[in-house]
C-alpha cells in the first residue's frame, strides 16, 4: 500500500491551495518553479493578513528599561520579522519594589506635535510611538528623570510581524484553525485564468473564512461598572 506523503505545513498550504484553483491535479506534484512562485506568494499574502484586525498570537509583551534624561527608545525586530505596531492604550508602568501597575495613554503624531513641551524630565505618563521603516520608536512623555528611572520599568505589547517562509520545509506562525482559510486565500490569488465558476468559486470561500476567521481573533471587550444616574434623576425608590 503507498503510504501518503508528509508535507510540511508551508507546502500544505500552497498544495491544496493550487489544487483548490485546479492549478494541480490529484496526485501531481508541484514542480520547482511553482514551489518558488508559492514562497513568494505566501510570505505576501501573510504579511498582507497581519494587517488586517488584530492579530492576537502574535503580540507580545516587551518590557523596557527606562534611563534617566532618555527619551527614546527602539525595538528592533524578531528573527527576520519587524515590530508592526504597539496597539492603542496597551502600555503601562510597573513599580519595581511593590509591582504595581500604572497605565500609560498612548499619544497619536498629531498630539505628540502639538505638545508645548517634551523635553521636561519627570514621571511618565504618555508615550508615542514613531513607526519607522523596519522598527518602532517609542518616545516618552515626561522624559523619566533619575527617580522615575530607577523606580519604574515601561512595558508595552507590541505586535510583530511572523518570521518569513525560507522554504517550503519551514512551518508556519499562524495557528492551525487558519490553514483552511490559508488554503483558499492562496487560491484566490492563483485562480486566474480558470473558468468563472471556478474564480467564484476561490472568491467566495476565500472570502467566508476570512471573515469567520478576522470575527474570531479579538480581543475582548472590556467591563466597566458604573453607578445607574436615573436613580439621583427619579429620587429613592421603595421596593417590595
């Protein structure tokens, strides 16, 4: 009995993918030239989905020392990826003796421009974070004086970019409920020049498991209690 192939999971997706088009019939292999072409297609494809919503398994909490009269500092990337962003009001402080946590605001270009002063040294409370090229640039607000310096420790969760595909030996960073969805969105971007039903066809599964999968990778929403105000408008109640 011929016992079934293992395929790594960078070459599963560009497989079934191509077969998914009908690019590559049942039992055919993928030649080097569409393994080259695969890589590529994949290593854009997956950057492209990083951008769109969060991308959760992919955050990670980085903390950062802070100096005294310093007020910017970088986070390169990871392995062959970069730090995409630092999502909004995800940041805080800790105070090194007792651990207690502080929320830190997160400033957008236009308010960290429009600041009067930011060179005054003093406890940190907001920061912006500059996105350049191939790494993120956090500037302070205040720049932490000695104090703040040797008491606090800034953490913020920064989402990074997945590590490229090199080869199709290489496994992949998305979590194995997307390989499905994986596997049609590389069919959509190899369907063409098939029939219409089959372009349909890529589009439309393409587009379900996108969006089931994008409504799955959220974050919670958070909880707040707060006093009903219609009790002070109506006055105390008596209740049986």
């Amino acid at each position: 009995m011929t016992q079934p192939a293992t395929f790594s999971q960078a070459m599963r997706i560009i497989q079934y993918g191509m077969r998914n088009a009908f690019k590559l019939e049942e039992g055919q292999e993928l030649n080097s030239e569409q393994l080259a072409e695969g890589i590529n297609r994949l290593n854009d494809l997956c950057n492209f989905l990083q951008t769109q919503g969060l991308r959760l398994w992919t955050q990670s909490d980085t903390s950062i020392t802070l100096v005294a009269a310093q007020a910017q500092y970088t986070l390169p990337g990871v392995g062959s990826g970069k730090p995409l962003r630092i999502p909004k009001d995800l940041s805080y402080k800790i105070y090194n003796t007792t651990g207690v946590k502080t929320p830190i605001l997160t400033l957008s270009q236009q308010e960290w421009v429009l600041l009067s002063q930011n060179n005054v040294q003093g406890p940190v409370t907001q920061i912006y974070v500059d996105k350049q090229l191939s790494q993120l640039v956090v500037n302070t607000f205040l720049i932490p004086d000695s104090t703040e310096a040797s008491s606090y420790t800034l953490h913020v969760v920064v989402q990074n970019q997945m590590t490229q595909y090199q080869k199709i030996t290489d496994a992949t960073q998305f979590p194995q409920e997307w390989y499905v969805g994986l596997q049609w969105l590389y069919a959509k971007e190899v369907c063409q020049g098939q029939s219409q039903e089959v372009v349909a066809r890529c589009d439309q599964m393409a587009e379900y498991y996108r969006n089931q999968l994008n409504g799955w990778d959220v974050e919670d929403d958070a909880t707040f209690i707060v006093p009903d105000s219609r009790l002070n408008m109506y006055g105390a109640q008596n209740f049986r």
